[in-house]
C-alpha cells in the first residue's frame, strides 16, 4: 500500500484538542510515516512532538498554518518543513499573535455588547497555554450554555459575516509565503475551496502567490466533494504547482474527522512530501 502520512494536523497548542504527544500516539496507532504539525501562527507543539516520535517510526514533520486575509476572507497558509528556531520567523510570528491578541479582545468586546458574559480571563483559563482563536470561542459558548453546538457559535456569533466578527489586521497571504521562504520551508496554500472565492478569483489567488514563490496547493483534502481533488489538481499544474494533502484534523474541535483517513477515504502517499521537496 505504500507509506502514508498527513500534512495538516493540529495539536492543542492552537485550537486542536490532542496535546502534540497524543498526535504523536495517534500517528502509531493510525500506521502513519509522518505527518506535519502545522497549528495556527505558533510553531510551540513542534519540538514536544519531535521528542515524543524519537525513537518511533514516525517522522514529525515542523509546520504552521497562517492565518492571512486576501479580499476581506481569511484565507490560510502552510508551511511545511520550516526551522522554528529561526529568530526572524519568531519574530515575525509574535507580531502575528499580537494582531490576533487585538482581535480577540474587539470580539470579546462585541460578544459582550450582545449580552454574553465573556472574559479574556476565563476565556484563558479554560484553554491555558492555548493561541485562542474563534474556536476557542466557539467552544467557550457552548461549554457555557450561550449556544447548543459549535456550528452554531459561528452562524450566531462568531463567523465571517455574524455580529461579532472582527477581521485580523491585514496579514497578507503573499507576506506569509515569503516568510516561509525565507525561513527554508514549503509554502502551501490550504483547503483552498473553503473561502467561497469564484474561479477567477481564485485563480488570481494561486496566480499571485505562485509569484511570491509558493511551491504547493492542498489538493488532497477531508472535505472535498465529488471532483474537487481533480479540479484542484488541474489548477496547480496550470500553475507549475505541486500537490499536498491534509485531514485538518482538530481532535473533538472537528468531530467526524480522523487523522490521516479524515472523514474515512482520505488517503495521502509519502512521495507527496518527497514530490514538495524535490
């Protein structure tokens, strides 16, 4: 059958619900090679993951997914193979995290004004450690009674076009790969048909970041339908660009998504990684 792996996996350093050595244990289980660790705009898991696998047949692979904005969406970056111990990308990332700091606390203040009792304190005492994002949020509702499911946080609350959503401070996905070129690492745009864009703009999306040097799309994704593998394979070659492949998977955070096999069919060979880096 071939070695497999996952190239898209959150631990609980972000907004996944596994601790890094959990995906570590999962990997084993699930028969994993590899897989990349790629939480949001904090590479803190990385280097517990890698100390969990030594001495395992399992290779964790060091990556981020950035949350960038293009056409007022958020739209997300990976890079996959980066040095999380490069001073400037470090940098670099804790004026990420500021902007989202500010974030946070505009949709704490927003939540507030439409009547739920919610502070950064508590927020962060539930998720300690945590890089708190809208899926903290979402679940900080639910744990509290404000909504009955995570879903529907984001349709009331907490998504791109509810009351009390504040877009980050405009950190460009073209600023991202650079970024992640810089630092010797594979930049990927991730799950691109989730944002809604049309084909054109889409396209010009892929065209521009191509210019700034990206190097893949994930083609290979737990959510895809009917032929969107194929048409996303269509779009990187039109590109010159080459293919990856990722469950997303968040632990409970995504119910119905595994690592490694996502809703069940996902299926991702190891000469994809070996394909990127060539």
């Amino acid at each position: 059958m071939g070695k497999l792996i996952d190239l898209h996996v959150h631990s609980d350093c972000s907004d996944g619900t596994c601790s890094p050595e959990e995906l570590v244990e999962l990997a084993k289980q699930k028969g994993l090679s590899a897989f990349a660790l790629t939480d949001h705009d904090t590479t803190e898991g990385v280097a517990r993951a890698r100390h969990a696998a030594e001495g395992t047949e399992v290779c964790v692979i060091p990556g981020i997914e950035f949350s960038t904005s293009y056409e007022k969406r958020d739209v997300h970056v990976l890079g996959l193979g980066i040095d999380p111990e490069d001073e400037y990308f470090q940098e670099n990332l804790d004026r990420f995290r500021n902007s989202r700091d500010r974030r946070n606390e505009e949709m704490i203040r927003k939540m507030q004004e439409h009547g739920i009792s919610i502070t950064q304190e508590e927020v962060e005492k539930l998720f300690p450690d945590a890089v708190i994002t809208r899926a903290h949020f979402a679940r900080f509702l639910v744990e509290k009674k404000f909504v009955g499911s995570t879903n529907e946080a984001f349709d009331r609350y907490l998504g791109d076009r509810a009351c009390c959503f504040v877009p980050r401070e405009k950190v460009t996905p073209f600023q991202a790969v650079r970024l992640i070129k810089e630092n010797g690492g594979y930049a990927v745009l991730a799950h691109p048909l989730i944002y809604g864009f049309s084909k054109g703009k889409l396209e010009e999306l892929v065209r521009e970041m191509k210019k700034a040097g990206a190097d893949g799309i994930e083609a290979i994704y737990s959510q895809n339908r009917w032929n969107d593998e194929g048409e996303m394979r269509a779009l990187a070659k039109r590109h010159g660009l080459k293919i990856t492949g990722g469950s997303d998977f968040h632990g409970s955070n995504k119910p119905g998504i595994e690592m490694g096999t996502g809703k069940g069919n996902l299926r991702i060979p190891y000469e994809l990684w070996e394909n990127l880096r060539r």
